[in-house]
C-alpha cells in the first residue's frame, strides 16, 4: 500500500488542515409525499403535484406515510446504523415564501437512525466515516424568480416531498475523502432504492461543512456551503472555501460562522447569510404527529429487504470470482454495472459449460476495457450500452474457444457497436473466424520467408528482435485471421528449425 501525504493547504505561517462534514439531503423514493397523497414525479408541470396538505390550508392535518419511514430505516440499516424504536417529529420554524406553513417538519431530538458509518475506498487505503444521525423530514417547494422582470412565483411540487438528511461527523479532511464520502454514499443508496440519487435533478444535494485549523488543533469555526449539487462541485467548493479561511486567518482575521453559496461559475463561495442556531428555529414537538414507534419485526422485515450491499458484492468478487481488487471496485461502484456484468457472467459460464470463476476474469476485463472504452467514446452510460449482456457473453465465448483472436474481437466488436447483430452472425457474414490450420499457416509462412530471405539470415545471425517482424509479415498476409499462438510456434520451428 502506498503512502500518501496529508492533504495540506500552504498559508505563510506554516500548514493548515481542513476539517469537513457533510449534511446530504437524499429525496426518499416514494410514489406519495411524506404527508399527503400527492405524487413526487420529477419534472411535472408546477404546481401539479400539491395537496391541499402542501398548501398548508387551514384545517389540513399531515397522516405519515409509512413506506417514506421504511425507506429510512432500510438506509440506516444498510449503513449499519442504529435504528432507534421510538422517535419524534418537530416543527423547524422559519419563514420562506416557499414554505407556506411557516414551519417544517422534521426530526430533531429524536431522529428515526442513529450513528453508523460508510467505509471509504481511497487510493492510500480505507477509511471509515462516521454518521451521525439520519432524520426524516419535508421539503419546501422552489421559488421562480425568472419569469418575470417584476414578480416572483411559487412552485409547491416539491412541498412536502419526503427527505432524508444524512448528517457525517466532522471526519473528512480532504476534497478527494469528501468526493469519495458522497459517491459512496449514492452507490449505497441506488443499491438500495431508497434514494435515485440524480443530482441533477435535485434529489440528492449536500451542504458542506468546512473549518481549517492547525494540524492536530481543535475545530475551527465552520462555514456551511449549501445545496451543492455535484461530486465535483462538492470539491471544487472545499478547495476554495478552505483557501479563502486560511488567507483570513494568516492576515489576523476570524471567520464568521456563517451559510454560504457556491457559485459554478467562478468556482467561488460567497456569503448568503449568517449561521442560525437550533434556538433560532424554536424548535418543538409537532403536535399533530404521533411518536414512530418501531418493534423488532419491524426492523428485521425492514434488514431481510436489503440486497446484496456494494461492499459485500466486492468481497464476492474478489474472494469467490477471484476478480482484482481494482476490477471488483469498477464493477461494484454502480448497480447497474454490476447487474450488467453479472448477467454477462451468467450467460457467459452458460455457453461455455464452466463455473463462474472459470469465465469471471476475461469477463471482467472486457467489461471494464473493451466496453466501457466504447461507452466513454459514445457518451453512454452502461445503461444505454448498444451491447447487451448476452452479446457481450457471445462474443467473449468466441474468444475462448478458439473461433476469434483478441485483435478479430475488436473488429466484430467494432462492428457489433454499429450496426447492433450478434457476434456469431458478423463473424459468419464476413468469414472472421480465426485460422488455425497449420498447413495453410505454414505455406504462409514459407512464402513471407522466401520473401525476406535477408532479414532471415539477419535473424539467425543474432537479430532476435526480427520475430515480431516475421509474425506481423506473416499475419498480414493471412489479412489478420491466423492463430497468433500457432503463427508463434510454427515460425519458432522454421526459423531456428
């Protein structure tokens, strides 16, 4: 394992080190808000989507909606977490001209998951994050300001959409941990279905925590940049902001405990306002919610639910299938790539009549070279990929039994990508299939050595490196369908025969 430097920020008076937590507000997979029957489809026409309950009507009561309760304690489950049996809403007080209750409701005190943790895979090795605290709790709609040059509009969808807000200890101390922290944290989250995790689209966003302080000091004052909606903006936000508090404490300044904006523009943090306090919110308990109460059936069906989790499926991987650490963390770190390579895997052991650990590597190397090579060329996602799982297990038992050669696979490959036919079928169309009979084999080679006869006499007088030279004379002239291992064997023989 490779040791690798702590991450450092560089002020004149010597080294800082940057201290970050993150609050992730991940949209609950539900057909129905956490309060009301009203639907959470993405990208429906404004206001269409809103119950008299996300209106805040006068005399509208909330009822919880029981699958957005489960879908949390699956998450805390799937992070280890604890589950706590009883827990509390409470209403969160401030005013936004999108949240026309005056109030959230949400968990404070009490929240529904306690500590867990998600272990990091890192260049340098693991490590572990701490979680604090999963709570459940509503979203408030969005305010349009760009419609009009003189009037501003509210859009309520997204009132009362169900949230969970997964809160980290203050554990991460790099922009790279940060980044890592998050995309784990959606993997595990997609695996599970409790979060779609499409932060392009709003469902997953963090607010970022991030103080400086003198390496092995206590915590610095924090900043809070809010609502950052990508992996890389996440980083490139830590980056500047922890810059820009080193630069004012080396010059004798103090931060301000403040909320901040990143601008993806100029790749900058500016103020939005100052930090509250819990006291600010006049926080208490919702008096028209009942306590959850949970009991050990319930949380066991809630863990039975859970599927294979990223880590678990790597270990298999790695332990069962024999896969490379690094292949494992490829095919592992999204669940569409491993239920693509793991029904290729199916297939391919299928065709072959051998076990899953005989086809697994080439699998394996396939899928994470030759496909996702295509793929990043494309712009695809493996979602979109032109190759499904069967045509990818065709063309790799093509390969091992004999019928193409590696540099043939990438042609029928090629082929395959454009024009969308199985493998078997290009190969039979366009006579691909790898020659490996040696008498036509060795009648070429006569011919490549009856034309080259100085380079012959050049090899067999010491000039060893020539043999690639005869095997690429020799695979040209059979337009590139020979045997590489029999061209290899059968030259060996005539030259030093």
């Amino acid at each position: 394992m490779s040791e690798t430097k702590p991450y450092r920020i560089r002020g004149a008076t010597g080294d800082w080190e940057v201290v970050i937590g993150m609050e992730v507000h991940a949209q609950v997979i539900s057909n129905s808000k956490l309060f009301s029957g009203a639907a959470t489809a993405f990208g429906a026409e404004p206001n269409a989507q809103v119950s008299l309950v996300d209106a805040a009507m006068p005399g509208m009561l909330p009822v919880i909606n029981g699958q957005c309760v489960r879908q949390a304690v699956r998450t805390g489950l799937a992070l280890g977490a604890q589950i706590n049996k009883w827990s509390r809403f409470d209403r969160k007080n401030y005013f936004y001209a999108d949240l026309p209750q005056g109030y959230q409701i949400s968990q404070f005190q009490y929240p529904v998951v306690g500590e867990g943790e998600i272990v990091l895979d890192l260049e340098n090795g693991q490590k572990t994050v701490g979680i604090e605290r999963i709570h459940l709790e509503q979203d408030a709609g969005k305010s349009i300001h760009d419609q009009s040059p003189t009037r501003s509009y509210v859009d309520l969808n997204r009132s009362g959409v169900a949230l969970m807000e997964i809160v980290s200890k203050p554990d991460m101390r790099s922009p790279e941990e940060a980044g890592a922290y998050l995309k784990k944290l959606r993997t595990i989250l997609r695996y599970i279905g409790t979060c779609d995790g499409n932060m392009e689209e709003g469902s997953m966003r963090a607010d970022v925590n991030v103080s400086v302080r003198r390496p092995g000091e206590g915590l610095g004052t924090r900043c809070e940049i809010k609502n950052v909606n990508s992996v890389r903006f996440v980083m490139a936000a830590i980056e500047y902001e922890a810059r820009r508090q080193v630069d004012i404490l080396e010059e004798g300044g103090k931060i301000d405990q403040e909320t901040r904006l990143f601008d993806n523009v100029k790749f900058e943090t500016r103020s939005l306002r100052s930090k509250e306090e819990a006291h600010d919110y006049r926080y208490f308990p919702d008096p028209d919610l009942l306590p959850l109460e949970f009991d050990d059936a319930f949380i066991d069906d809630c863990r039975a639910s859970l599927p294979e989790l990223p880590d678990a499926k790597k270990q298999r991987f790695v332990e069962a299938l024999g896969l490379s650490e690094y292949n494992a963390s490829v095919l592992t770190a999204e669940k569409e790539t491993a239920d693509y390579f793991e029904a290729l895997l199916a297939e391919a052991a299928k065709r072959q009549g051998k076990s899953l650990t005989d086809v697994a590597r080439p699998a394996s190397n396939w899928v994470t070279s030759d496909l996702f090579g295509a793929l990043n060329k494309l712009g695809k996602s493996i979602e979109e990929s032109p190759i499904s799982p069967a045509q990818g297990a065709e063309l790799i038992s093509l390969i091992a039994d004999g019928t193409l050669s590696g540099r043939l696979a990438k042609d029928v490959f090629e082929i395959m990508l454009e024009t969308g036919k199985g493998a078997a079928d290009i190969v039979e169309e366009r006579g691909l299939k790898q020659v490996s009979d040696t008498g036509a084999i060795e009648a070429t080679i006569a011919k490549v050595l009856a034309d080259n006869a100085d380079s012959v006499e050049a090899y067999r007088g010491g000039k060893d490196k020539l043999f690639g030279f005869f095997v690429g004379q020799t695979m040209k002239a059979m337009g590139g369908k020979a045997n590489p291992a029999v061209v290899n064997d059968l030259l060996k023989k005539a030259l030093n025969g």
